[in-house]
C-alpha cells in the first residue's frame, strides 16, 4: 500500500503601490513592511501536464488554500474581479517580474515530500 502525501499550497495575495520589484523597508530594522491582505484579488491554480494547464482550484478574497500533488503549477491572480468589464491588472512576485504581465501568472514546481509551501503575491492597487 503506496500512500502520498499532498502538498498544501497557500496563496495569499498584499496589496502594493509601487511598481513590481520595489521592496518596502522599515526604517528601523530593515525589515519588510507586513501588508494586509488584498481581499479584492482572486486567484486561479492550475496544474501544468504536458504543456497544457488544466485549472485545479480558484479562490477569492485575496487567499486560496488547496492540497497538491508534486508537479508543476500555475498560478494567476487579479487584482479585483469587480465589475466582470474592467482591466483587472495582474498580481505577481517581484521575484519573478514577468509574472506582472497579463495571462502569465506565477510558475512553480512543488517537489515529493514538501509538506507546505507559502506563496505572497503582490498586487498593485492605487
């Protein structure tokens, strides 16, 4: 009897103001700035197979909470999904700049045996 253990992925998404890469610091102890979450962003996971990926969960309120296999995932989210007919600009990681763009979100790769994996995604707000 074979058992897996699944990954459980969080996703939280912050709001930011400033442009992808800009890291905020206190003043005093240099540390980074915590930032409440940005209860307007949705976000969408997908699974990546063969090239293609293939939507596994989505959720709202600027979190989602889902346990994973090991492989290759997609993640995207949106600043605010309200109204359905505006521009919903992108939230990515300033770790990855290229996931700021439109349609191409944030790629990671969940390994056997991980447990847990956090992930923060920035979103831009006025």
């Amino acid at each position: 009897m074979t058992i897996k253990l699944l990954t459980l992925l969080v996703v939280v998404a912050v709001g930011g103001g400033g442009p992808p890469g800009v890291i905020r610091r206190d003043r005093e102890h240099h540390k980074p700035v915590p930032r409440p979450i940005f209860r307007q962003a949705s976000i969408t996971l997908f699974r990546v197979e063969g090239g293609t990926p293939r939507q596994v969960a989505a959720g709202g309120g600027g979190k989602l909470r889902e346990r994973v296999r090991p492989g290759r995932y997609l993640i995207k989210a949106v600043a605010n999904d309200t109204p359905p007919h505006t521009l919903n600009p992108p939230c990515g990681t300033p770790r990855a700049p290229q996931s700021f763009k439109p349609g191409v979100g944030l790629s990671i790769q969940i390994k056997p045996g991980v447990r847990r994996i956090h992930v923060t995604l920035e979103c831009p707000v006025k």
